[in-house]
C-alpha cells in the first residue's frame, strides 16, 4: 500500500502526461478510438488529421488516441485542446471535416462552431446559432 505522500508524488509526476489542461505548450488532439469510434469512422479521421499536420508541416503538437469519450451516437469524436483556451469537442467527424480542423481551428485559430457538440442533429444547445446542419 502506497502512503498519502508516496501518492502525492505519482500525482505531480504523472500530471502533465495525463493533463490535456490550458498549461500545455502546444495544441493536444485526442481522438476517440473505441469500438463505437472505429465503427463509425475514426481510423480515416486520424489518418486525415496525421496527414493534414505532416502537410502543414504542425511540428510543436500532440495527437492522441482515447477510449470511448461518452458519447457513443456522435462518432467520430475529436477534442482540439489549444494552450489558454477552452477544449473543442467536434462530434460526426469525417476525413474531410478533420483536415478542415487542423487548417483553420488548430492552424487558423477559428473553431468551426458547425462541428462542435453545441449542435446535435440541427439542434441548438447553449446559446448559439445553428448555421447548417451536421
């Protein structure tokens, strides 16, 4: 059994790798990638999002993989984690859609509001504005 000093010491020591928080450096995506994830189309998003840094020549990122996030009807599901900002949760993700996040979200700066899991199946959660349909 650990004591409360030796789990204190895990903690700190673990923090950052386990902590996609507003600390980081440099942008974090985490990519859903249970079973619910991969049937619906995660293999080719991550593949698009690899191939859209590797274009963009993106050198100072980090890209993960992840269990299931939770919400299982919305796969494909990406989390953009910029330094000093809130997360993005961008839900029914494609390949086309993932290239466009990593050019205008992660590279550009402009969260792509029709993405995000404020809008569900043309439904307005929050206080925002449905542009299109996702």
């Amino acid at each position: 059994m650990k004591t409360i000093q030796e789990l204190e010491e895990i903690r700190r020591n673990t923090w950052d790798k386990v902590n996609p928080g507003r600390d980081r450096k440099y942008p974090r995506i985490v990519v859903g990638m249970a079973t619910c994830g991969i049937a619906a189309g995660a293999k080719p998003v991550l593949s698009a999002i690899l191939e859209e840094i590797r274009e963009l020549n993106i050198r100072e990122i980090e890209v993960r993989q992840t269990g299931c996030i939770g919400i299982c009807k919305l796969e494909p599901v990406v989390e953009v984690y910029i330094p000093g900002e809130e997360k993005v949760t961008y839900v029914k993700m494609n390949a086309a859609r993932a290239r466009r996040i990593i050019r205008e979200h992660v590279a550009g700066g402009t969260v792509i509001d029709e993405y995000t899991m404020h809008v569900v199946e043309g439904k307005v959660l929050n206080d925002y504005t449905v542009i299109k349909d996702v």
